[in-house]
C-alpha cells in the first residue's frame, strides 16, 4: 500500500506537466480575450513534431522540445490570422483547427514513417544529492528537466502577466479592447503575441507527451488532455497557480489509474480509462453550482475587435 | 494665435449612411466651446474622428495651425487631444493608477505606477477633489470615474479637451461641479470642447457654440447673445409639437409594486425598495440619474429578472382581483397584457437580423393567430404587418421581408411599439423609449404612449431624460439608490424634483 | 450581398479549400494525376457511385442532426457519441432477440433513438442546470461512450467465432435491405428525417420560435418565446437524429457492431451543418459532396496507405476557407466604395 501511494505521487508530476502547460498557453492566449479551443490540435501538432525532430536530427530531446515548441507557435499564426485578422467565429476556427492538425499530424506521421516507433526520449535527472533521501528523493528530486522547470515557467508567465507593462496591455485588450483601442494600443499585435506565445507552450506540452511520457508518436495520442485543459482554463478561472493546481488534481487522477490495477482492485479497463473525463464534467459541474458571482471571465473573451463598428 | 484645433470639410460615409456633411469646426486655446445638436446630428462622429478613432472620407484637420493625419487615437493622443467619451473608455477590474498608465507609460513597471500615482495626486488636487489611485473602477461612482476619465487626458498632456455628452450621466449638482471645473481647466490654456445637447448648459458654460443638424455645421455664435429658442430652431430646424398632457379620467389601480428588491449587477446600485402603484389612464413617469436601480426595476417588472424580495401585483380590466406576477415568466405577462418597450432596442426590442414580419408576428403567434403549431401561416402574417407598418407610420421599409436591422433607430422604435402596442396592452412598462432619437421620432413615440394612456392603459415610463419624465407624466417617482424617495403630482416643479434626486445620497 | 453572390463565394472557398487539399496530398506521394482521377471516378462511376450513396445515408443523419441542434444554438459535438449509442441499443436488440422478426428494424431504430435522446440529454441537462458549456461536455462524453463500446466489444458482446473486437452478425431480418440498383433502404429513410426536419424548421410554430432563439435569445424570452421547451425538442431530435446513423451503419453497411464505426462522422455532420446553414434540405446535397469525400478517402486508404484522417483535414481546410471568405464577403462592401 505504501509503496503504491509513493508510487502513485512519483508519477504524478510527469503527468501533471502537459495539463500545466497546455492550460497556461491558453491562459495567456484567453487573458488577451481570445478564445482558443484549438489545444487538442495544437498538442498534436507538438507531439509528432517533437518526435519527428528527435528521429532526423540526431536523438536530442532539448532540440525536439524546442522543435515542438516552434511547431505549436507556426500553426497557431493560422489560427490568429483566422480569428484576430479575419475575425472568424472563435469556437468554429478552434474546432477546424483540432480537426486539420489531427488529420494532418496523422497524415504526415504515418507519410513520413513516424509513427509507432519508440524514443529514449527525455531521461530523468536525478538531482544528486538530494535525489538519495528517503521517499523525498524519489518524490521531488527525481524527475526530468521539464517537470523541473515547470514551477519557474509558471513563475516568470504570472509576474509577466501582473507585474510589467506589457502584461497590464495585454490583459486591458482581454477586460476592455474599446478603452485598450483609446489608450493607443495595438490590439491586433497583441493578441497575436499573446496566441503565438502561449500557443507555443501547448506545443511544448504536447512535445512532452511524445517526447517525455510516452517516448513515442501515435495518431491522436493526446487523447482529449487538449480538452480537459480548456476546460481547466475555465475552473482556473483565468488564473495561473490555479490552473497548475488543477493540473496537478488530472496528473493525480492518470497517474492513479495503473496504480489501481497494480493494487489488484479489480475495474473494468475501459472503465477506469473513463474517470479523467467524468472527473473534468464533475469538475465544470460543480463550477456551475457555485455560480458565477465575481466571475474572472476576461470580459471580452470570444469577441472579435473592429473598431469602426456603428449601430 | 492660430486656433487650437480647425476642423474643416470633414465628410464621413458608414456603408450608406452620410454621417458628416462637409462638417466643420474651430476651436481656440482657453476657451469653452459647445459643440450643440440633436441626437443623430453628427457632433460624436466629428469628435470621433478628431479623437483618431474614425478616419474621415475626405476633409482635413489642424492642431495649432499644423495639418495632421490621424491613423490611430494614439496620434491623437500625441497631438494633445484629449477625448472623454460617453461610454467611459475605463478597464473596470483595474486600479485608477493602472488605467492611467496604460496609455501612459512611465519607465518599468513599478517605477511607473508609483510616479503616475504622484502626478494623479497632483493634478485631481489641482483641480480641487481626492482621487486614491489604488482604488479600482468598479468601486468608483460614475462621477468619479469622469474625473479620473478627465486625470488621464490631463496626465497624457492634452492641451484640447473634448467632453461628450458629460452631463448626462450626472445628478443637477455633479454637473454643476464639472462644468464650472471644466471652465478653471479652459481658463489655465487648454481647449476644451463640450459636446451636449442641454441648451442650459451651453448658455451657462460655454465661450462659443457651434450648432450641427444632420451631419452639416449650421453656425457658429455667442450662447450669451441668442435665446434658447433661437438656438432650438437652429438645432431642430422648425417647429416639433410636443402632445399635451390631457384631463382624462383616471380609472383603478393596475399595477401595485411593493418593497421590491434585487441583486446587484456588477456594480450598479441594486434594487432597494421600489414602492409604488399606477391606475388605468395614467403615466408614472420615473425620473432619476441612471445606475440608481432603474434598468433592475424594468427588468423585474418584464420578467428579465427575478426580485430578490418584494412583490408585483396587477390587476386586469374585467377582472376582480389581483394576481400576483413577482415570478411570471415573460410569456406569462404578456398574457395578463403586460407590454414592454426595452431600452436597448438593438438587443432587447428586435432580432436584427430577422425580417420585419417576423419581428412584429412573434409578439401575437403563441396566441394561435398565425396558424397551427404545425404550421404557421405566412400569408396573414404578412397582411398584419403591413396594416400595423401603415397604422404606426414605420419609414424606410423597402420590403416588408427585409432584415429588422436595416430600419433607423426612430424607425425600428415604432416596429416595437407596433408590436408591442396593436394588443392594447393594460399595462405598459416604457424604457429609456427615446433614447438616441431625433425630436421628431421622440414626439412620435410620446404621442403613442399618451395615446395609449387615453385608451386606458397603465404607463409606467422609467427614463433619465428629466424633460421627458416632466413632460407628459400624470405623476412622476424620483428613483435614489434604489427606491422610490418622493412623489409629485404634474405639472411638477423641476427643482424641487431635481433636489429630490440628490438629497438622499 | 444577394443569395447567389454568396453561393459563389462559398463554392469558390470551397474550390480553394480542394486546391490546398490536393497540394497537401501531392506533397505526401499521391501523384497528381491520381487524385483527379479518384475524384472523377466517384461521380462517373456506377460502382463508387453507388457507394457514395450508401455512404451518404448516415452522413445526411448526423447532418441534419447537428444542423438541428445548432438552430437552437447548442453546439452538439456530440455526434459521434450519441451515434455509438445508438449503434449500442440496435445492437442490444439483435443480441437479446427483441421483439418478432417483422418489427426487429423498428425495434432497432427506435431503441437507437430513445438512446441517443438519452446520451444528449445529460449534456442538455448539465447546460440548463450548470451552465455547463455544451462544446467541452459533449466532446469529452464521446470518449466516455467510446470506452463503453470498447468495454463491450472486447467483452460480453465479443464475437466468438473469430479474434477481432465486434459483435455477431446481425439476423437478416436486422439488415437494412436492398432496394435494387446498389440502393440501401437507409437513403429513403434518411430523406424521410430530412423530410420531417425541414419542414419542423421551416412551417412549424416551434421552428418559428427557433429563428428567435438563434438570432437573439435575450430578445426571444422577453418577446415570450418558450424557450426552454424548444430547444429541448430541437436538442432531443439532434441526439435521436444521430444516434439513427448509429443504427444505419451497422445495420445498412456493416452488418454489426464494430470498433471504429463511427470514425469521422462527428466532424463531417458539423461540416454539413456549417456549409448548409443549418438548412436541412441543402444538407442533404452537401452530404452527398461529403460522402463523394468518404469514399475517395477510403480508396485512398487502401491503394496508397494514405490514413482515413486525410478527409478530416480536408473538410477542416474547407471549413476554415468558407469561414475566412466570410470576412471578404462583408467587406466586399466597404471595398466598392
């Protein structure tokens, strides 16, 4: 029982990454009032990246991290060029983009012989001394560098959002876009960045799955996580420590699902496989009954900005 | 001294819609310039496009004697113009000191905000009142946030100040307070142009006027020189006959509200205790600076929000007792013959983008007057609303199938009140009806509602507009945070109902 | 801009849409050539065109399904889910022996929609109650109904007689038949629904309501537009619709229940939908366009191991290329003067 307990909490971290950084990306791309539900696509698009980039350039898991990063930012710029300059309904450019990357990442990783072959990958590293204390050790000190710089990550994105000028702009254009507009703001640059950047961090989470967790690349590996980070972004309520909280509550649930079958519980497969979706339903349930008084919500989220609009 | 700004020749199309006719202005340094007309005429486009934020079709525009381009408010900005619009430009979740410094940066961020919060202090104390930085919007009465509205313009160095419609937002005495502020700050160099339909305060503020009518400039004159009806000719163009109030008769009580309450709405004073009770073939006129719990008030009376407390009670012709509708539905109102004129009619009055026939049939079709419910019927539908376009005067109507959208706001106003009105409703429930219209279509929809009333109906009339709530009501409330604080029976006396609206703060 | 201008735009993003397509697919090793050729085969060809047409049934279901339930502005993204239910409960009653011979397809259309109506009732019911948004609950509930199908098909209803995860061959009497000349019973009734929808939109009172409840909801309730009603009704018909094309796919084509049946139909039926403005009649043409896709994605599958997703691209380039036109169509105006 023990044993499955420090088990369950030593894998939970590398599961909980993705969701994090999925769900930040968002974060920064719906902080500037654009309303991504592309992350499913974008996290694909990542995935196969990162694995492609480690298969042709020689095995290092940094530069396909990189590589995944890159991947998720350049598709992304379709997305914005859709909903920023074309002004595209956000929630049908979102769900074309989910569907073009999975068709497209499975099109072009199974072209390309990507598919299905497996990666060393990304190694843990374990930080000597610390990583040889009981329990501790294996819980914190044992992990990869991404897990490792997931916290900083969180860190530097929170004071850029809340303690420079850039950040207070791009937030202005999520609450405000007509005071932004009069302020002298350039609102299409801004969500632009703010789409492209964070759009890189769901790249980079998707990286990690392929990279990270799973050392492979299978079509349609993300399995739905893009979605469960959309919906984290609500529960978050636009806030970045909350949203690595969350994270860390669907880390803990994946994470639990071998620990339960190794316990000699016995639950039918399929069924567990079924709990991290309930638990995000459960999760936008009870979001909905404790109302939405003092709502966070990013005031002109899913609106598109024109500025010579007249009744 | 060359003028501070000149405005000349500027013409502005909106798809069709000629909005600016060649227009033109002059503004000197130091002076209080009124900018007058009626609604639609044209002054907030011109200042729009002087503030950077419309690009003119054709025309041209000079600070202080040097010829500009405009491609952006941020050139604006930097030319020293400084627009305080209607619908503050403000980041409600923000702090004053941040608002401020997003259009103002000052070094990092830290460092910025402590110095912004310095020169905010300096300037508000400059001009005689406290301003805390660090307190955000949303806690800021609308008066307060002007001024920090008025802070901004001054922090970014705008020497050419442009106030629209500042007044109106305001109880007698704030805007006694801002415009005589408003003079001190013209009286130090600045410019400062005050666009307002309010003839008072033209005569009382204002260096200069420039009258604007139908997207043309009329002239340029001396207020202290013309008489207010000189200048209402000039803003009108003739003569509007406004309805007179009649003697009828007034019948029962139709409608009874009682202590009714409701929760707040992000950070508009809620509903408190809204107390009163309107008779058949009268219109309770309530009057009151806006954010005082009207728009709850409409919205609990139609059934668009349920009261946290309180009651509704109505009583219909023909029947003996009163029912009870704290909590109807709607649909149910309507049924008991309730009849409501909303006062955002883009959002609330039509469906934009459906046709006209379909906006008129939905208020009658539940009733079974368009056919079956498994199928309706076209052909009547369109009949109905062609004899009730006629009845109700609507204009602009190339087909009757054309989207609701296309029709002026005067316009779209009489489609609602054909709908609304052709049930001969017991009870009416009217708000903000005229807003944003020109004199003509505001005489048109009094007309309808004083016609209604002398058919019998019940008003209730809840508006911001004083002259309108002075104008044709029976008796009018005056509405203070939330309650209903006094009654007057017309003809009422205008200050001792303007007091009313500000001793209870 | 007037009805036909617009049509042209729409086929012209369309045709961009194709174009872009095609280079993607040249790039991936598919010669030029072919893929005209695969194209034309399909509209020329009495064999591919009679697949077309069997495909096209269950493409017209969720089309309409979803073009039904996006009038009452409810984004059910839950097609796919609600078509594996239905496969479910036909497949129960072909299992468990329901019911006499004669009534069996009735039996199994009918429980296929009492089961979809269920499925998307819990997402409707989560949004009135919870505001729980519809796009993220539908969507994460195909998964949960996914590992039900899985839990079943490599379970109880695994077929015995061979290693592979579906159920037993359904009875004759459970197959849609023939009707001759490579048509299968499923198109007429899948017109019949087309029939039944259209008019629902266009004549009924109900569907009077839903042009308010899609225009300006706000505006409706005050106006005394029942809403809360209509759109379940709308709702319910969405999910029954689609749960139908859940029946007529084992039923009609495979001849039982499989693991991947539903592969592609969840995003084809929002294509539909979108392309068709929710208008039924039209999306049963646009679905026969899509089904011409399905089945060139299919032989392109097996004669150039090109994946089945390569269609789910396509239509999404064709979506974002019909919703991009939009903004030119809008601005033509400006433009002109």
């Amino acid at each position: 029982m023990h044993d499955i307990v420090i088990s369950w909490l030593a894998n939970l971290p590398s599961l909980a990454v993705p969701y994090a950084l999925a769900s930040l990306g968002l974060i920064i791309g719906e902080r500037s009032g654009v309303l991504s539900l592309g992350a499913e696509g974008l996290m694909l698009v990542g995935a196969l990246a990162g694995v492609a980039a480690y298969l042709s350039f020689g095995g290092y898991p940094l530069l396909a991290l990189v590589a995944a990063m890159i991947a998720g930012a350049v598709v992304s710029v379709l997305f914005a060029v859709l909903v920023v300059l074309l002004r595209v309904n956000q929630v049908i450019a979102g769900l074309a983009l989910v569907f073009f990357c999975q068709g497209l990442t499975n099109l072009i990783g199974t072209v390309a012989n990507w598919s299905n072959r497996t990666i060393s990958g990304l190694h843990d590293l374990p930080l000597y001394p610390l990583s040889e204390l009981p329990v501790v050790g294996r819980l914190l000190f044992t992990h990869d560098l991404i897990v490792y710089l997931t916290i900083p990550i969180f860190i530097a994105v929170s004071y850029f959002l809340n303690r420079t000028n850039a950040g207070l702009r791009l937030r202005s254009i999520g609450e405000n876009p007509e005071a932004a507009d009069a302020a002298g703001l350039n609102i299409y640059l801004y969500r632009f960045a703010a789409v492209i950047g964070g759009s890189a961090l769901v790249g980079l989470a998707g990286g990690y799955l392929s990279v990270g967790s799973a050392k492979i690349w299978i079509a349609g590996m993300t399995s739905g996580r893009g979605w469960i980070a959309v919906a984290l972004v609500i529960f978050a309520r636009w806030h970045p420590w909350r949203a690595l909280a969350g994270a860390l509550l669907f880390g803990g649930i994946e994470a639990l699902i071998p620990q339960v079958a190794a316990a000699g519980v016995r639950v039918p497969q399929y069924f567990m496989l079924m709990t991290p979706y309930l638990a995000t339903l459960a999760v936008m349930v009870w979001q909905g009954i404790r109302g939405r008084i003092g709502s966070d919500e990013p005031t002109a989220l899913g609106q598109p900005y024109v500025r010579e609009e007249r009744t | 001294m060359a003028p501070a700004l000149e405005l000349s020749g500027i013409t502005k199309f909106f798809g069709d819609f000629l909005a600016l006719d060649a227009a033109h202005l002059s503004v000197d340094y130091g002076e209080v310039h009124a900018l007058l007309g009626e609604n639609g005429a044209g002054k907030s486009s011109l200042m729009n496009v002087a503030a950077g934020l419309y690009s003119p079709d054709s025309g041209s525009i000079k600070v202080a004697g040097a010829p500009c381009r405009f491609s952006g408010p941020r050139e604006s900005m930097q030319r020293g113009i400084g627009m305080i619009h209607q619908n503050f430009k403000l980041v409600k979740r923000f702090t004053i000191a941040e608002n401020v410094l997003l259009a103002n940066p000052r070094g990092s961020f830290r460092a910025g905000k402590a110095a912004i919060e310095r020169e905010i202090r300096e300037k508000a104390a400059a001009l005689g009142f406290n301003l805390e930085p660090a307190r955000r919007i949303d806690r800021l009465s609308i008066a307060e946030q002007q001024r920090v509205e008025i802070i901004k313009a001054l922090v970014a160095g705008a020497g050419i100040l442009i106030l629209d419609e500042p007044t109106a937002v305001l109880t007698e005495g704030e805007a006694q307070r801002l415009l005589a502020m408003v003079r001190d700050i013209a009286q130090a160099g600045a410019a400062v142009i005050l666009v307002t339909h309010k003839l008072r305060d033209v005569k009382a503020f204002a260096h200069r006027v420039t009258i604007m009518r139908g997207g043309k400039t009329v002239t340029t004159l001396d207020p202290a020189r013309a008489t207010a009806d000189d200048l209402t000719t000039l803003m009108v163009g003739s003569n509007v006959v406004t309805p007179s109030r009649s003697t009828k008769s007034v019948g029962e009580n139709r409608l009874t509200v009682t202590a009714l309450a409701s929760a707040t709405v992000e950070g508009l004073t809620p509903l408190v205790d809204a107390t009163f009770s309107v008779r058949s073939g009268e219109i309770y006129g309530i009057a009151g600076v806006g954010g005082n719990g009207q728009t709850e008030l409409a919205d609990a009376l139609v059934g668009g929000r349920q009261p946290s407390a309180g009651t509704i009670a109505i009583k219909e012709p023909g029947s003996p007792t009163l029912a009870e509708i704290t909590t109807a539905t709607p649909r149910q109102r309507r049924d008991h013959g309730i009849a409501s004129v909303p006062a955002d009619r883009q959002s609330f009055g039509l469906a934009t983008s459906l046709s006209i026939v379909d906006n008129f049939a939905v208020g009658f079709i539940h009733d079974g007057r368009f056919g079956t419910a498994a199928r309706i019927d076209r052909g009547s539908m369109r009949r109905a609303t062609e004899a009730a376009v006629r009845e109700f005067e609507v204009q602009g109507v190339r087909s009757l199938w054309q989207r609701a959208g296309l029709l002026s706001g005067g316009n779209a106003q009489k489609l609602i009140l054909a709908r609304e009105f052709s049930r001969v409703p017991s009870i009416i429930v009217a708000h903000s009806p005229t807003r944003g219209l020109d004199v003509r279509a505001c005489a048109a929809v009094h007309g309808r509602l004083v016609a209604a009333r002398d058919a019998g109906a019940a008003v209730v009339l809840i508006s911001e507009d004083l002259d309108e709530v002075l104008g044709i009501s029976d008796r009018i409330g005056v509405m203070t945070r939330g309650r209903i604080v006094a009654e007057f029976d017309a003809p009422a006396d205008r200050h001792a109902v303007g007091r009313a609206m500000v001793d209870h703060v | 801009m007037p009805a036909w201008k617009q049509a042209v735009a729409v086929a012209g993003s369309i045709a961009t849409g194709m174009l872009i397509s095609a280079v993607i697919l040249i790039v991936s090793g598919v010669p030029a050539s072919d893929l005209v050729n695969e194209f034309a085969m399909n509209v020329f060809d009495r064999q591919s065109f009679q697949a077309v047409l069997v495909q096209a049934a269950p493409l017209i279901l969720v089309g309409i399904a979803a073009s039904i339930g996006f009038r009452a502005r409810f984004w059910n993204l839950g097609l796919e889910g609600q078509m594996v239910w239905g496969g479910i409960a036909a497949t129960a009653v072909s299992i468990y022996h329901i019911g006499p011979d004669a009534l069996r397809l009735p039996l199994m259309a009918l429980f296929a929609m009492l089961a979809g109506m269920a499925w998307v009732a819990i997402p409707a019911f989560l949004r009135m109650r919870f505001a729980v948004n519809e796009i993220i609950s539908t969507l994460l509930l195909n998964y949960v109904a996914t590992y039900f199908l899985y839990d079943l098909l490599y379970g109880p209803w695994k077929d015995a007689s061979d290693a592979y995860p579906h159920s037993p061959l359904y009875a004759s009497a459970e197959r849609l038949p023939d009707l001759g000349h490579g048509v299968n019973a499923a198109l007429p009734l899948a017109l019949v629904f087309v029939l039944i929808v259209w008019w629902f939109a266009e004549f009924s009172r109900s569907g009077f309501y839903l042009k308010f409840i899609y225009a300006n909801p706000a505006m409706g309730q005050l106006v005394g537009v029942p809403i809360i009603p209509v759109v379940w009704t709308a709702v319910l018909m969405s999910g029954a619709l689609a749960a139908l094309g859940g029946f007529v796919v084992p039923s009609g084509i495979a001849g039982r229940l499989t693991e991947g049946f539903f592969a592609g139909y969840g995003f084809s039926g929002v294509l539909i939908a979108f392309l068709a403005r929710n208008n039924a009649a039209t999306a049963a043409v646009v679905a026969v366009l899509i089904a011409m896709l399905f089945v060139t994605g299919q032989s392109f599958q097996i004669f150039y191991q090109i994946p089945f997703a390569m269609v789910q691209m396509i239509q999404a380039i064709i979506v974002m290329c019909v919703a991009a036109s939009e903004f030119f169509i809008r601005h033509r105006i400006r433009l002109q003067r």
